[in-house]
C-alpha cells in the first residue's frame, strides 16, 4: 500500500494558531497569557533537555535528549576524515493512550481512503 501521509497531512499547526485554538477551547487567559504560557512551558522543556533530564508530560509523552557523540567521517570532497561536530537531538516517545489514539485515527483514514477508491473503481 502507497504511504500518502505527506501528501495528505494539513500544514502544521504554528505557534500563533495553536494560541487561537486553545483562547476558542477555554476563553479563561487572554490571548497573550497562553502565548506566556507555552513560550515558559518550552523554556522549561529546553532547560531540562539542556541538562540532560527527560521531560515527562502526563497524557501526552516523553521528550527525551539523544546525544550524538563526536565521530570520524570521511569528506567526500577533500577524501580525507575528519570530526563531525557532537550534536543534541531530542526524541519524543508519545504515551500509549496517544499512540493508540494515532493508530485508530490512521487505520481509520486508510479505511475511508480505500472505501473512496473503491467508489472510483466501480463508477
């Protein structure tokens, strides 16, 4: 089976539109308070990542720090090794209530996909 997910994904959600969904879902915060909100809760995320802690958030999921260590490389260019740079990269491991929330929503996409294609056929 073809792997459409690109393809047929939306855009993704920025920053100023996930503050408008969420001042729709609970009008409580003003609009700039929940800005302050999620630019502290990223800091904090990054602060902790930083330090080499995981980050834990209750029924969403882990972000957890991967460290890449320095390694020889081979420059295609010059033929010669060298060093890459060590990096930090950040790994997110969702919780199972939301990986499973994922899977039935994608079994359910590629079944309403196929059932269109079925029409197509037929008709």
């Amino acid at each position: 089976m073809k792997n459409t997910r690109l393809m047929d994904s939306p855009p993704a959600i920025r920053g100023k539109q996930l503050i408008d969904l969420l001042h729709k879902y609970d009008d409580t915060y003003h609009k700039y308070e929940y800005k302050e909100m999620l630019e502290n809760i990223v800091s904090i995320i990054e602060q902790c990542v930083f330090n080499g802690d995981p980050v834990f958030i209750d029924k969403l999921g882990t972000f957890i720090p991967r460290y890449n260590e320095s390694r020889k490389v081979l420059n295609v260019r010059t033929k010669q090794y060298e060093m890459s740079t060590p990096s930090v990269s950040l790994k997110f491991k969702p919780t199972a209530g939301v990986q499973g929330k994922l899977k039935k929503l994608s079994r359910d996409r590629i079944k309403a996909t196929n059932q269109d294609q079925l029409v197509k056929e037929t008709t």
